[in-house]
C-alpha cells in the first residue's frame, strides 16, 4: 500500500505531544477531504484510529495494528454570520489568537491547550472557565465507510471532558463554532494574553507530556489529591510528576509508554489507598497495554 499519503510502520512518538508511542502499521496524513475520501476507500476492513495533534493520547509502546489517520493536516478557517467554520486539523491555540484579534469573542479560553479543533470537540475540551461545549454547534464527520455526516451539537451529548465523538468510528473534518463577533480586539487580545500567560506560569509547557493526565474527580482536584501523596517530581524510568502541577507527567526525555502507564498506575493505587478515590484518566490510552 504504497502513495504519497499512506505510509507504513510510522513511529508515532513524532506524533504526540508525550513523545512517546510505537510503530503505527499505517499511516495517512490527508490534506484535503478529498484525500480523506481517497484514504478511506483504500482502507476497507482495517481497523481505523484517529488522531488530532496527539496532544492527549498515551499510545502504547507496541504500537496501533490498522490505519491510523492523522488529521492535523486538514486546515482552513470561514466565517459567516456569527459562525466560524473550522477545518479538524486547525491548531487551537493559532485559533484563539486569530479570533481575538478579528474581534470574535469566545474562544479565549483556548490558547494554552495544544491540540486541533477536531480534538476539542471530540474531547470536549476546556480551560479557564470555558469549553467546547459553550460554542459548538455541530461538526461534519466521515463514516468508515466514506459517508458524509453532519451532528448537531445535542448528537454530541456532552459532558465533562466527553462526547459522543469518543470511541465512535467516525472522522471529524469539520467543527462549526458560533461566537460573539464584533468586539473590541485590544480587549479579547488582552484577555487571550491574560490566559496564556497564567497557563504558562501554572503548568509545565517546557517538557513533553499530554497535559492533565487524570480526570478532576467531583470536589477535588486531582492534581491536588496527587499532590498530597508526596508525588510531585516522583520518577519512574524517564517519566516524572511535574514538580509544578502533580497532574501533569513530564517526559524527561526517552521515557517509555510503558513506563508512564506504570506510573499512572502507581498514582492510581496510592490515591485509592488515601483518598479512597479512584482516579479516571482524562488521557486516552491506544494500543495493548497489558504487561
Ligand atoms: C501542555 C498541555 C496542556 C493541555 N491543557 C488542556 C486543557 O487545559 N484543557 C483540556 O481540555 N485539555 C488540555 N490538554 C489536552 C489536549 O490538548 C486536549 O484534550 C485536546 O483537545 C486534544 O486535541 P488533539 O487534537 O491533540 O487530539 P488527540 O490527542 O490527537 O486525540 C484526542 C481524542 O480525539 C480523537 N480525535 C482527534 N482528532 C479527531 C478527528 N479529527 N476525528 C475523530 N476523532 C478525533 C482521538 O481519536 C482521541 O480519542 C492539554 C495538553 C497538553 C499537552
């Protein structure tokens, strides 16, 4: 299975904001929906794994058997009315500047969070006080199959870091946002560098990771509950709890997907044994993780 946008036995470390992650078997990087199409017409019966900017996946040292198609490519911003049409692949924190100095409100929120549009609305993801879920009116997705689909916000069903996107075998192309334009620009400017900057002082962007690595449980934070563990800069192998934010795990540089699922773990069991609270990841592990 040759041609430009299909490669074979990818390592996928390059493509995830952990650095870390086995071979996919396949690999295709379309740029266009109709490269997507083509992708998808070749790859009939594979088993199929998406993938934004990577920047919340712990994919296993083993590797993804199957097709694994990267839409980080897929780019283009349209505005009309009071929506903006974003291609999946477009990277969010561009968006949030863009928007702010157009003078669209409401996207502020996003700067500081690496992934794609088709990442946020698929994980529902949120910051400061806002989330994918305020301003989403519904994305196009592809089937398998090659099918054209349109899902309406309510299709999405979301919920805290969720939505019906999640483990669901259809592609997103396409997020439609409704915003406020029409604002003062210096002001969604400011607010935007106000965002950034607080992210930047209070969570670790110097070293890979995936951002938050478990799910806030209700009333605590989880970075909190690790943090009374006695866990941050704890270490296994080259993976390290952030001495800045306990729930974030850092790459130090070379770890291993295995070795940061362990340390997952280890957190996992020591919160139970304190705080008799089993902590979720927020994270999505890919592959065979079964050591
Ligand atoms: C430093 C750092 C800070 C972070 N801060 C935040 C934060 O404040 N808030 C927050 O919510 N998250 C945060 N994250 C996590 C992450 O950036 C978000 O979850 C983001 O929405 C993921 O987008 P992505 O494009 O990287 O998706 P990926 O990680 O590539 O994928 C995430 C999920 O979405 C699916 N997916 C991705 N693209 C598509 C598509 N086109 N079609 C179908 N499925 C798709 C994948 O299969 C996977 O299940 C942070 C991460 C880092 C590294």
């Amino acid at each position: 299975m040759g041609g430009m946008n299909w490669q074979v036995g990818v390592p996928l470390s390059n493509f995830t904001s952990w650095r870390v992650g086995g071979k996919a078997e396949f690999l295709a990087l379309p740029r266009s929906v109709a490269e997507l199409q083509a992708v998808l017409e070749r790859s009939q019966g594979l088993p199929l794994t998406f993938l934004g900017a990577g920047s919340n996946l712990l994919i296993s040292d083993r590797g993804i058997p199957g097709l694994v198609i990267c839409t980080k490519y897929l780019r283009g911003v349209r505005f009309e009315e009071n929506r903006v049409y974003v291609a999946a692949g477009e990277p969010l924190p561009k968006l949030a500047w863009q928007l702010a100095k157009r003078g669209w409100g409401g996207l502020e929120w996003a700067v500081g969070i690496p992934g794609t549009a088709g990442g946020m609305a698929v994980m529902n993801a949120g910051a400061q006080g806002g989330c994918a879920a305020d301003c989403v009116v519904g994305v196009e997705v592809y089937t398998a199959a090659g099918e054209r689909q349109w899902l309406d916000k309510a299709d999405l069903q979301y919920s805290y870091r969720h939505s019906q996107l999640q483990g669901r075998n259809a592609i997103v192309t396409e997020v439609v946002l409704q915003l406020q334009p029409g604002q003062d620009p210096a002001f969604l400017v400011e607010r935007t560098r106000q965002n950034y900057e607080h992210r930047h002082r209070t969570q670790p962007y110097h070293l890979p990771s995936c951002g938050s690595v478990f799910r806030n449980p209700p009333d605590y934070a989880a970075g909190w509950l690790i943090d009374r563990c006695g866990f941050k800069g704890y270490q296994l192998g080259q993976a390290q709890v952030s001495e800045l934010h306990a729930n974030f795990i850092l790459n130090l540089g070379g770890a291993r997907a295995r070795e940061i699922y362990e340390l997952m773990e280890t957190i996992k069991l020591k919160v139970w044994e304190q705080w008799a609270i089993l902590l979720q990841p927020e994270v999505k592990l890919i592959g065979d993780f079964s050591y």
